[in-house]
C-alpha cells in the first residue's frame, strides 16, 4: 500500500492503495463516488470513462500510480446541480433507458464538445464509438449531444 494525494473534482483527496490498484476503484471504494460504473475492466466499453487533465480516460484500466498532479473529474463533479448543458439535453431527449453507461457516455461527450464546439454526425460518432449502450439508444445520445453543441 502506498498513500496518494489526487486532486478529484475540485479538492484534494488523499488515498492508501496498491500502486497498481485502478482509479476506478479508488474512486468507488476509497472516495465513495459510484457514478462511475465498471462496465467491462478492459477499456473497451467507456462506462468508467472519467475526465484526466479534461481528457477522457477509461478508469478501469487507469493505475492509481500515473495519476500523479493531474486533475481528475468524475460525473459527480462535472455540475454539482446536475445541470450541465449535456445532463440537460440528456433529459430532454430521455436517453437513459436502464442509465447504467450514462455517465461515461456524459463523460466522453462532455470531452468531446470541449474539443468541437459544434460536431458533425461523423465527428459524434467517431468520438462516441468506444461507449456501448446495451439499450442501444445512440440515436438519442447524438441528439442529445447536438443539443448541448448549441446551448454550449
């Protein structure tokens, strides 16, 4: 065990783990922030997707140990009110079905208008591709996106 100091939405947090331990699970079972969700533990799926420096990073594979200064942002600390422009249009479209792979979704669109204020379809696509939705409601996530481009 060795103790880490990360900065996580906003404040500093110190935490004890293996170096090797991923940020997911420091995140969930050491900081109590579960809007995280392990989906497949091989970055393949994007629902750890987190914010690292403002990218996007799957936390599942993520050791504790390169997190280093770096500022790290999870679902809980991209608006405190839950009322950024991309949670809004997330609403307003009624995307979630059963939610589980929302917030990495959020978080990868969220990185993604941070790059391109104004995506195109391709660009959506491309950016959103490694996020699964077992409820398959990408029509919705790309409305939902093109929402939050104009209120942005």
């Amino acid at each position: 065990m060795a103790t880490y100091t990360i900065f996580v939405n906003g404040s500093s947090k110190t935490v004890n783990a293996d170096p090797d331990t991923p940020l997911l699970w420091v995140l969930r079972d050491e900081l109590g922030l579960v809007g995280t969700k392990y989906g497949c533990g091989i970055a393949q799926c994007g629902a750890c997707t987190v914010h690292l420096d403002g990218a996007a990073m799957r936390s599942c594979v993520l050791p504790i140990s390169t997190i280093s200064d770096q500022k790290v942002i999870t679902i809980e600390g991209l608006d405190s009110e839950n009322s950024h422009p991309l949670q809004e249009a997330w609403r307003e479209h009624d995307v979630p079905q059963c939610g589980y792979c929302q917030a990495g979704q959020i978080m990868n669109a969220a990185a993604l208008l941070k790059e391109n204020k104004n995506p195109s379809d391709d660009a959506i696509d491309e950016a959103m591709r490694g996020n699964i939705c077992r409820c398959a409601t990408y029509p919705r996530i790309k409305k939902a996106i093109k929402t939050a481009a104009d209120k942005l």
